[in-house]
C-alpha cells in the first residue's frame, strides 16, 4: 500500500527532437528482480524513451553493445519504450515494484523520483561528473541521482537582414539585449507591417513548454517559481513585485500585437516563412533553420534586470533502488559516461555535448564551431527548474497561470492563486522531506 501520494499532474511536449515531460508520481517502495544470472553473468534491464527516436536509440545501443563486449560479468538489457507512455510505464512499475535496473529521467522529474524512492544516488563519480556541465547533473538533497549526455538552450532566432535593416544592435554574450532594447525593437518591426508578428515564443505549444520557455523570462525580470532557500513557498516570487512587472510585460505581448495568444504548431516554420521577425525557441531550432537562412542570428537571452536567462535540464541516466545488482548498474553508468559516448550521443540528436573533451569530437560543437554558441549561452545563462520533488505540480500551475495572463486575466489575482496552491501542495506533502 502506497505510504502517501503526491498531488501532482501529468504533463508532456514533444518539440523536433526534444521531449519536455513530467510524470506524476507516488511516494512508495521500489523493488526489483530485473538482475537475471546466467552462467556467471547477472543480466541488467536498461529503460530508455527512445523508441520513437531512431538516431538516439541507436547510439544508446552502440553504448550498451560496447559494455557488453568489454566485460562478462554483466549483460546490460536494452528496452525502448514510446516517449509518450515512457514516465507512465515508470510509474506503474514502480508501483508494481518491476523497476528496471537502469533507466533514463527526464531532469525535471529527478528529485520527484528519488523522493518517491524510485531512484537511488549516484557514488563514486564525482570526479568524471565534476567535468559535465552543471546543468546535466541531476542531484537533490546534496545527492546526485542522474546524469546527461547533453543539454539544450534557449535563444532568440532572427536574421542579420533584420536587425540592420531597422537599426537593431547585434547582441553578444557579454551585452545581450535590455528589455529597453528588445522592447524597442518589436515595436518597430511591428510598426512597419512587415511580418504577421514582430514575435513568436511557441504560445500554441502546451505542457512543461510553457515553465521551461516562459520562467526564464519570470527570472530575468528577478521573480522565480518557487523560493530556493528552502523551496517551502512561492509566496513573494512568484506574486511579487518582479513577478508582477513579468506578467504585465507578458501580458502586453499579446494585448499590444508583438505576439499571438496561440501561435501555430510550427513556430520555426513561420519564421523560416518570413511570418516573424524573431522567434524564440531552442538550439534543436539550428539545423532546419540554417538549411533555408545563411544570415541567421541566434541571439542570447534578453536581460530584463537579474540578467538573460534560460532553462536547463534534459534527459539523463540513473539506476533504480530496487535493483538487485547496484555494483552493476554503477558499472555501466560510470562506463557510459566515457568522453567518447557523450560525443556518440551528442551527434546523434544534435544537442550540447555535456563536455568539453566530448564537445571537441562533435562537428560545430568545438570552441568556435557554428554551435559552440549554444554550449556558450548553456554555461553562461542556464537557471535549473528548481530541483524539488515539487516541481511537476508547479510547473503545472506556473503552465496554467501563465496562460492565463497572457489571455487577459488579472495578473494579480492569478499569481496570488498560483502561489496559493503551490503552497498548499507543497505543505500537503511535508515540504517534501526525505524519509
């Protein structure tokens, strides 16, 4: 029987090659009988959500191929589950206690599952972990529970053809754009006529888009989801007077026609097309836009007061702490987590290398290549989805409140509602704590 049960919402987003999700979850035991023997080789069940994802699910496969050749004391397993039903089947084996030995978590789900007791901590790694970007290192409570083999960023998409023609100044890492600025620039875009939108930041995206992409911009103006001190409460941040001034601001986005309350499903498409001027979006944006614009500009995030801000946090690994041979699942994440394969990985999905060493091995990734920007603004800009058990439920309700204000409502009262129940919730749940 379940010990207790955290409130919380399913909710996923599929975007290119990225998928954003987060799983509802139970607090409960977590058992295994997934380490098999076979004449002297115990065998392994590796989870992953790639199924659907033939270039990362082939990469994963070569990792586990070359674990399996390198040694006879273990055979890693590999099973690929559809992304869309992936955190659901977690869940039910968890509840089920049919965990497999190793699996991969989205980060944002991290510290959910190791206080369900789904996931246990990470030893013995701290040295190679200490050379992955922060980002990409799962931990909560001091623990670390999940790596990654890459990250993705934010940035601003536009055309060199643009900014000169109405007079917009090209923003570096060191200057990015004022929200003066940037504001300044819409509404000279918009004043021309020339687009559909001067902007389009994915509004007709739904699920853990709406955190990862839009509380960044909640940061930058110096508000947060939830406070970090103690992630008991959200009260002051997320309805104070930084998080007013966002709302207001995202808010007058739509109002004053910068951008559409619901933009189309494909919003890189529509900036291909010449529909926007500037599209706010991923680094999984880079390869088909430069197939179609040779003067793209990815530009770093606007700095609306407590600096440029973007999200972080991707798919990463862990084992379960109902596996029945943890010294084997150690086994192969430390093998895994080898230079060679964060660069095998990386190339495959087009994402930021975790490594500088990996990053190096992988086309446009080394220092000065075409996407060493990306790694560049991941380094530099990235805030973490706070690393609480927590977090679906608030990343739920920040989604909701969110798209509340930009469709008219009160920002007031709804902040005031959103903090409300992400209190509520997170005292309903003891604030969380370890047992």
């Amino acid at each position: 029987m379940l010990k207790r049960t955290a409130r919380l919402v399913a909710t996923t987003f599929v975007a290119a090659s990225l998928m954003l999700s987060v799983a509802a979850c139970s607090k409960g035991g977590a058992t295994s009988t997934n380490a098999a023997t076979a004449g002297g080789t115990q065998t392994l069940t590796l989870w992953t959500h790639n199924a659907g994802n033939k270039g990362e699910l082939g990469a994963i496969q070569q990792v586990v191929d070359d674990y399996n050749a390198s040694q006879t004391a273990y055979k890693v397993d590999l099973q690929a589950f559809p992304q869309d039903s992936y955190n659901q089947s977690v869940v039910a084996a968890a509840a089920s206690k049919k965990l497999p030995c190793i699996l991969d978590i989205d980060q944002p789900n991290v510290a959910n599952w190791a206080w369900a007791g789904y996931l246990a901590p990470i030893t013995g790694m701290d040295d190679i972990l200490a050379k992955y970007l922060p980002s990409t290192v799962a931990k909560w409570n001091g623990k670390t529970y999940a790596y990654g083999y890459y990250d993705v960023s934010l940035t601003w998409v536009t055309r060199e053809s643009i900014l000169k023609k109405y007079g917009i100044r090209v923003p570096t890492i060191d200057k990015p754009w004022t929200g003066e600025e940037f504001m300044s620039a819409l509404n000279k875009v918009k004043a021309s006529g020339d687009f559909s939108y001067p902007a389009d930041i994915a509004t007709g995206w739904t699920g853990e888009w709406w955190p990862y992409g839009y509380s960044p911009f909640l940061q930058s103006f110096g508000g947060d989801l939830i406070n970090r001190t103690d992630y008991k409460s959200a009260e002051g941040v997320l309805n104070g007077e930084a998080a007013m001034k966002w709302a207001d601001w995202f808010q007058g986005l739509a109002k004053n026609g910068l951008v559409a309350k619901k933009s189309s499903a494909d919003p890189t498409a529509d900036f291909i097309n010449g529909k926007t001027a500037f599209l706010w979006n991923g680094s999984w944006t880079a390869v088909p836009v430069r197939e179609k614009i040779k003067d793209v500009v990815f530009a770093p995030p606007v700095d609306f007061g407590a600096g440029g801000k973007v999200g972080g946090g991707s798919w990463t690994w862990g084992y379960s702490t109902g596996c029945s041979s943890p010294e084997g699942a150690l086994d192969y994440l430390k093998f895994a987590s080898a230079d060679k394969y964060v660069a095998l990985v990386s190339k495959d999905t087009n994402n930021i290398p975790t490594t500088d060493a990996a990053a190096a091995m992988v086309p446009g990734f080394e220092p000065g290549g075409e996407n060493d920007v990306f790694r560049q603004y991941s380094k530099t800009f990235t805030v973490m989805r706070p690393e609480t058990p927590g977090y679906p439920f608030i990343a739920t309700t920040f989604g909701k409140a969110a798209q509340d204000i930009l469709n008219g409502a009160d920002p007031k009262t709804t902040l005031d509602q959103a903090v409300k129940d992400i209190d509520d919730n997170q005292k309903a749940n003891d604030y969380f704590q370890q047992q």
